[in-house]
C-alpha cells in the first residue's frame, strides 16, 4: 500500500514538474529572451524617432543605435515577442535608488533633519538619471506594444498624452512619478 502510494505520488509531482517547465519554457520562449528574436525594420525606425524626442543624462538608451546594433530586440528596456518579432514591452523606468544607513546610529533629534537630507540627496541623484523631453505619438505606430514603463522620469507633471488612449493592445501602462 506505501509503495503504491509513493508511486502515485511521485507520479503526480513529475507530471506537475513537467507542466510547469513546459510553461515557463513557453513563456520564455513568447517574450526577449531568446537570442535569435530579430526585430521589424518599421519599429526600430520608430524607436529611434521616440528616442530622438528623449533626454537621456545618463545614456541608458546608447544601445539604441541601429548603426551598431541594429536588433531593437536587443536594446535596452526592449522586449519582443519571439514567435511575431514585434515589440512588445517597454520597460523605461528609472529604478528609484533609495539611501541607505544605519538608522539605529541616528540621534534622534536629528533623525528627521538627516532622513530629509539623505532623501532629497536621493531624489536629486535619481532626477540625474531620469528620462525627460516629450513621449512622441510615434508610440502608436507599435501596433503590438501591450506593456508601457515611464515611471519615475521627469515629464514635469504633464497630462497623459491623449494618442495613449488610442493605442488598443496596451494592457500594462505605469506612468506613475512620471
């Protein structure tokens, strides 16, 4: 009875393994992972003109060269789908690095005095690194783009370009801090 039940056991957590590889594994294979994804001529002429719009301080976007490397697939913050080559995620984000130290060394009538100080030294690094200038329209012309990251970057506050609305197969947008 034992063995049959450890048999059936075994069996289950294998085919449970087995399925769960071959989802991850076609996952992988839909999304920027794989090498071989090349990109479309028309979107990397596309990024390029969104590109051409940005402020870029900390060069984060020097991949985007098509004379150097001419695979968008391959530049920063890009990921294409691997079975159509399309590009479908932009991951343009700038991490928001925050300080670190030893809160426990603090005095405590400065601690709010130095926390203010540390954080406003954090955000002046981060705007350092930040993307700026103007999101071009050009975006809509990325026909299978489902996922869009500007969070963080300095846009100056300014409304949600109206041509977004427009961009249907959108599913993800993060504009937040932006």
């Amino acid at each position: 009875m034992k063995k049959h039940f450890l048999l059936c056991f075994c069996l289950k957590m294998t085919s449970s393994f087995l399925i769960l590889l071959f989802l991850y594994s076609f996952s992988m294979s839909s999304f920027g992972v794989c090498r071989g994804t090349v990109c479309i001529r028309s979107e990397r002429e596309t990024l390029l003109k969104f590109k051409h719009n940005l402020i870029d301080p900390s060069n984060r976007l020097s991949s985007w060269n098509a004379s150097l490397n001419p695979n968008c697939c391959h530049w920063y913050g890009v990921l294409c789908n691997n079975v159509t080559s399309h590009v479908a995620e932009l991951h343009l984000n700038t991490p928001f690095l925050f300080p670190s130290f030893d809160e426990s060394q603090l005095v405590e009538e400065l601690y709010e005095e130095v926390y203010e100080e540390v954080y406003e030294e954090a955000y002046k690094e981060n705007s350092r690194r930040a993307f700026s200038g103007e999101i071009n329209p050009c975006l809509v012309d990325l026909k299978h783009l489902n996922y869009l990251d500007f969070s963080y970057n300095i846009f100056y506050r300014k409304p949600i370009p109206s041509f977004i609305a427009t961009m249907t197969s959108l599913t993800y947008l993060n504009l937040s801090y932006a």
